[in-house]
C-alpha cells in the first residue's frame, strides 16, 4: 500500500515546477524510513521526505504523540537525484501549524 501511495505522490508531482511553495490541510498519519505520511479530508495521501530544521523544532513528526493530529503544512517539491543518478520529485515540508 505504501508503494501505492509513494507512486501516486510522485506520478502527481511531474507538473510541479521545482521550488515552488504549496500548502495542504492533512491529518498525520505517521513517520516510516524517513518519510512522513498524511490524509487530506478526502483521503488523499500525501508523504514528505523530509522536514526543514523550523518546522522540526516547532513538531518531532517523530513522535507518536502527533498521529492523528491536522496540520497545515506548506512544502516544496525539490528536484533531487536518487541512489543511481535518477532524477525524481522531492517534497520538503517547510512549515507546520496545528490546526483548530
């Protein structure tokens, strides 16, 4: 499933320009091998490789005491090169609010 998921994210990630900012309403759902996954209130998935040095001070995602939570996370999607030199679409978290 989480396979599903990553291939969903990144299929869905083609179109966006590199560096730009997004932001999205999602429910954290837990942190895996070095990624972060969260639903959106329409069961999108989404799941992040990582998280800038601000926003991990303001939440350890690492924490269990987080799933469940929403949040409003603003990212960027990175261009970055994989183990063997492919290129692929990174998405970076880049601020997270709790939300009411």
């Amino acid at each position: 499933m989480k396979t599903l998921i990553t291939l969903f994210t990144l299929l869905s990630l083609v179109f966006v320009k590199d560096q730009e900012t997004l932001s999205i309403k999602a429910t954290f759902d837990g942190h895996e091998e070095g990624f972060y996954y969260f639903t959106d209130t329409n069961d999108n998935s989404f799941f992040f490789e990582g998280v800038e040095a601000a926003a991990s001070e303001k939440y350890d995602l690492t924490k269990k005491k987080y799933i469940g939570k929403t949040f409003d996370i603003t990212y960027k999607v990175e261009t970055t090169k994989g183990k063997y030199g492919e290129e692929y679409y990174a998405s970076i978290i880049v601020d997270l609010a709790l939300s009411e």
